[in-house]
C-alpha cells in the first residue's frame, strides 16, 4: 500500500490494533531523508510512527544521529532481537 493510499483512507485505521502507531518498514536502501519525511507526514496525520527492523537500514546503521533524532522526534524504532544476542557476544 502506498503513503498516499493510507493517508487518504486515514492513517489511523492502519495503526496496530487502533492505538495511533503506525508500523512502517525502514528498508535496507531508504536513504534516511526518507525516513525523516515519512516520519513528519505521518505525525501531520495524527499518528505515531515504529520504524521495523530499523537494524537492517543502513541510513540508521551510518548515520546514529538520524535515529536519535527520529526517536526525538517521536518515532519508535524495533529491533530483532537477535541484535543484542550478538552484541552481548562481541562485547560480553
């Protein structure tokens, strides 16, 4: 579904289980302009944004001010879990 798509029918029927959060897949290859842009859009629509997988962007994995400033701002970033277990072996 595209942003236009959702935004037109109302960003808060897609919110997980109505609550205003929006889940938003953060792409390997979405440069992190992207991301900010899609983030303000979306607090216009009244709805909170969670970036998934926000491990697999290489916009946030170069750039940690980005995600600092998304979660600043409101977003919300998921992880795999699978994240900390490696960081707890690399760096016990």
């Amino acid at each position: 579904m595209r942003r236009s798509d959702v935004l037109a029918a109302g960003a808060a029927r897609f919110t997980l289980g109505g609550g205003g959060t929006l889940l938003v897949e953060a792409a390997t290859d979405v440069p992190g302009a992207v991301l900010e842009h899609c983030l303000r859009r979306l607090e216009h629509a009244g709805v909170r944004t969670l970036f998934a997988h926000a491990e697999r962007s290489r916009a946030l994995a170069h750039d940690d001010g980005l995600a600092r400033d998304l979660v600043a701002r409101g977003g919300r970033l998921q992880i795999d879990l699978f994240v900390f277990v490696l960081a707890d072996v690399a760096d016990p």
